[in-house]
C-alpha cells in the first residue's frame, strides 16, 4: 500500500499576524513556522497503517527551501520518502493542479492531509485534488479503517458524523479526534539528518485567484466591566444583553 | 446567472442556504444577473421556498439513488447544472456539506474557490471576497481570475432576507449512480442542539472550569439562553472528556455567534483568533488582567462558580430560552 501525505507549512497558532507592507501579505517576521496541526493527524495515521499494513508513506509539500523543515521533520516521524514541490503557488486550484499532476502516475492507494492549512482556511486543496484526479474524498474525518480497495471514514458533520464508504484509491483529510500524534525519537531524528528530500522544479500552475488586500481584523469597540456580588453582576449583565444589546 | 446550491433539512431550507441565497440576490441585483437555486437530492420537496428568499428559478437534480450525499455524485451534479445554465457564480453555505462538495465541483469547471467567505461583492463582473485568514488574525481580499468563480458564504454572517422571486421550477438531469463514495449512516451526537458554527449564543469554558464534571453549570446556563456549549483548546487537551468537537480556536471550529460568553477563559491567541468575530463577547474570569478582558463588550471579573449559576438562575427567571 502506497501513502501519500501533503504537509503544509503554517505560522504558529500562537503567532501574532500582521500584515506586510505590501498591504496583501502577512509580514514574516518574528512568525515561527510549524507543520499545520491538522497535517500531523493525517501524518500520524499514514504512519500507523505503515506500521499495521506496510504500508509506505511519501510526504510531499510545495514551497520553497524553508518548506524542507515540514518534511525531515515527517522523515523523522517515520516517513520513507519526502519530496518538495518546488513552488510559490498559493491559490489553492494552483496547488491542487500541482500536486495531482505530480500524484497522477505514482500509484498511491491514500493521499492524505489536514482537513485545513491553518492559514488560507479555504479546506480545499483535498477535495481538488479527489476531483483532479477523479478518485474518491472523506474530508474532516475522525475514524478511519481501510479494507480491501475500500475504505470507511467517519467525518464531522453539523451535530454528530456521518460514515462514508468508498473505494480506494481515496483522498483522506484529518479532523483533530483521529489520533493523538506521536513526537519524533532521537533515532528518528538522527535518521531523518540522513535522508534525502527529493526536489522537484517547475510546478508552478497559473493561479484562479488572488489576494489582492489584506487586513486586520476590525477593532472591537471599547467595553465595559460590571461590578458587584456575584448576583448583582448577573443581573446587570442581563439587563445590558437585554436592553443595549438587544440580544434577547 | 447566480446559482446557489441549496440545502434542505427535514423537507426545510436550511439557514445557511437561506443566507446564501440572500446574498446571492443582493449580488444579482447589484449586477443585472439572474439568481437560480439548486436542489440535489431523492426529494426536493420544499424546495419552492427558495422563492422566498429571491431566487428566479428553482432547479432540481433529483433520483432515488441521492438519497445519500455522495461527494463526488452531488459536486458532479453541481458541477453540470452550472455548465447547463451558463452560471458564473456558484455559491453555497459554508456547511459541512458545502464545504465538502464546492470545491470539488470548483475544481471540475476549472474555477477559482473562495471558502468561508464573510463579504461578498461584483467587481468589473466578477466575484470578489473577503474572508477570514489565519483563523480571523487578519482578513483577505480575494479577486478572481476564472470565467467561474465558487464560494461558500459562512453561517450566521450574511442576513436571510425574505424577498419574492418568481421560483419558476425547472428539473434537470440526474447524475449516473455509480459513486466513488457514498454517506451510508448518520451519527448524530443525540442532544439536537445547533452546531456551534451556526449557533446564535455560545456557551464556553476554559481552563478555569477545572474538570469536565463542572462543565454541567455551562449546559445549565445554556439551557436557560437557548445556547451551545463549547470550549478552549485548554479545556480539551486536559484529558476532561471534553469532546474536541466542542473546541471553538484555530485549531477547532471558527466561529462569529451573536453572543459568546467566556468562562474561566484566559484568552489565547489561537482561541481569540477563532471567536473575535462574534458580535457580543461576555468574559467571565477571576483574573483582571485576563487578555479576554481587551476584547470583552461586558467583563466580569469573578468566580465563574458563582456568576454563571446566578446567570442561570436570572435567565430561567426572565425565561430567556423561549425568546
């Protein structure tokens, strides 16, 4: 069984953004850059079905050199094979075009990734890349168990979840609640300083869209303490939801 | 034209598609287009509401074999209905499904796809958004360059506005029945309640809770304002039985309710980032010096333990639940 996962390279959640000079773009300084949190889960999983199906698992990702990072730290993790995708693409059909024209003709029975890249936030470069290469999608998914060909995901929906089944080979995207990811070993990491990235140039698809402003976020009008015993605060409370907020 | 892809619950309009339609005849109306609303599914009995929120024409893909949401049969059938009546917007909720099925037919027509979008507007004819990035730490706007542009509108922001359209009903072809993957089972969580993405008050706790045991006094007041319960990133990793379904921050679910109040929430980047955009924000927290103060309409500065049950007692006095 052949893995694919596609990692993403995000800012940290606790990083503070702001905005470039450019007006479109977040300023990078002072940003740490992590691996996308929900890209651990779907790495986590590959790397649980290497070790109950041997299975091998291929990360690739797209970007430029700081992108390598994501990857030895998934060789680390326990992946076979990491490539970078050699790109600046950020429109998530470019992405998408990219890295099914890449996946096309090697054979992976999963391709797997977050359910989102904390960042962009458009939670669609999985289910392009499903259509893109006309195979089947579960997005979101907290359970998964691979059969024969076949697989069967449960992914959140509004109130609960919904099981899916379908047929391999399949794009998978993770939701928090499908595993709890493990933390590289010593001889992990050692391993992985061995390893190659494969580098891969010239995937670089036109884009669909653009940003072309960016913002931050509006300020919040100034606001206002309540003050008394714990009943007189609830009562003041209230009364201001209900009659300046007109909430109720 | 404008088309919309619509979803029904219980043979009802589903909010999300409500707010999506209004939108959508705003956006028509701003630039002389038509606005269709779409319908796949085994019946699309209640479908003919969609007039009532402006839409010119009513189509429905509809067979017995999607009964069950297949991703790939339903952003096929998307996919088709906007080549067959030449739409160059295609919108939907940003809902579990919407988000499920608008970029895979995005990708089928070759278009550019905007998800979770807050503002909408038509510029030199085609579709610009603006949308949260990074959580809601700073906001985007995305022009498209594609002769088809997809979004999926986020619940709660956009208003449902009720305005006469003629809803002349048209039924179009249906997809094959052989599917990549299809729904076979639902799982609902059993409390009935909305999901906290569409959810009109929030409910939330945070570390200052202590344990799951006393996320009880939450669903207490819940129940007294009508509200969902949710909670920090803290409040689920701290092994409490908190479900990670209920995590409201970056890393969990992005929400803009009318009213969030903040129990024992100290104010986190990542879970600022995932609420700012509500309208209200109540915090309730002993310490003063709490960041969630900085972004608080009303501030309390207490013992969560005392504040919220007399909040309930209140609320259940002035029968705020019903309202």
């Amino acid at each position: 069984m052949k893995i694919l996962v596609a990692l993403k390279q995000v800012p940290d959640t606790e990083t503070r953004i702001k905005v470039a000079a450019d007006g479109k773009s977040i300023d990078p300084a002072d940003v740490k850059w992590i691996t996308s949190p929900y890209d651990e889960y779907a790495l986590e999983e590959a790397i649980r079905l290497k070790e109950s199906k041997a299975a091998e698992v291929t990360v690739v990702s797209l970007g430029g050199d700081s992108v390598k990072d994501v990857l030895r730290n998934a060789l680390a993790l326990g992946a076979d094979n990491a490539v970078l995708l050699k790109s600046d693409a950020s429109d998530p059909l470019a992405i998408a075009t990219a890295l099914a024209a890449w996946a096309k003709d090697k054979n992976f029975d999963l391709i797997m990734a977050g359910n989102k890249g904390i960042g962009g936030d458009n939670a669609s470069v999985g289910p392009m890349v499903a259509e893109l290469l006309g195979i089947a999608q579960a997005n979101v998914v907290v359970k998964l168990e691979i059969g024969d060909g076949t697989f069967r995901a449960e992914r959140e929906i509004e109130g609960g979840t919904e099981v899916i089944e379908g047929k391999l080979p399949a794009v998978i995207t993770a939701q928090k609640g499908l595993n709890e990811p493990r933390y590289a070993s010593l001889k992990g990491i050692m391993g992985a300083k061995k390893k190659t990235i494969e580098e891969i140039d010239g995937a670089a698809p036109s884009g669909s869209t653009s940003i072309v402003g960016m913002v931050m976020p509006p300020a919040r009008p100034e606001g206002r303490k309540l003050d008394g015993d714990p009943a007189q605060q609830a009562a003041a409370l209230l009364s201001a939801l209900t009659d300046e907020a007109k909430i109720f | 034209m404008i088309l919309v892809f619509c979803e029904l619950k219980d043979g009802k309009l589903r909010k999300p598609s409500a707010e999506a339609l209004s939108e959508g005849r705003r956006l028509a109306d701003a630039s002389g287009k038509s606005l269709g609303a779409l319908f796949v599914g085994a019946s699309n009995a209640g479908a003919t509401d969609a007039a009532n929120y402006g839409a010119d024409v009513i189509l429905t893909c509809e067979a017995p074999h999607l009964a069950s949401y297949s991703s790939d049969a339903f952003a096929h059938a998307i996919a088709d209905a906007v080549k067959t009546k030449g739409a160059t917007v295609l919108l939907g909720g940003a809902t579990a499904m919407g988000k499920d099925a608008l970029p895979r037919a995005a990708a089928r027509l070759g278009a550019g796809y905007a998800g979770d979008v807050t503002g909408l507007s038509m510029v030199d004819g085609k579709l610009q958004a603006v949308r949260p990035v990074y959580a809601g730490k700073a906001f985007a706007t995305t022009a498209f360059t594609s002769n088809i542009q997809v979004a999926t509108t986020r619940p709660n922001v956009f208003t449902a506005t009720e305005k006469a359209g003629a809803g002349a009903m048209e039924s179009l072809p249906s997809p094959a029945g052989d599917f990549l993957a299809i729904v076979k089972e639902i799982l609902a969580k059993g409390s009935g309640k909305a999901d906290l993405t569409e959810a009109n008050i929030i409910v939330s706790g945070g570390r200052g809770m202590k344990n799951g045991e006393n996320f009880a006094i939450l669903e207490e007041l819940a129940d007294a304002l009508g509200a969902v319960v949710g909670a920090s990133r803290a409040a689920v990793d701290a092994g409490w039985g908190i479900s990670h379904g209920m995590q409201v921050g970056q890393t969990g679910k992005v929400v803009s309710p009318t009213l969030y109040i903040a129990c024992g929430i100290s104010g986190a980047i990542q879970h600022i980032a995932g609420m700012s955009g509500s309208k209200y924000i109540v915090a309730i927290n002993k310490d003063p010096e709490a960041p969630i103060f900085k972004l608080a309409s009303y501030g309390i500065v207490g013992d969560l333990f005392e504040v919220v049950p007399e909040l309930t007692k209140a609320a259940k006095a002035m029968g705020l639940a019903a309202q």
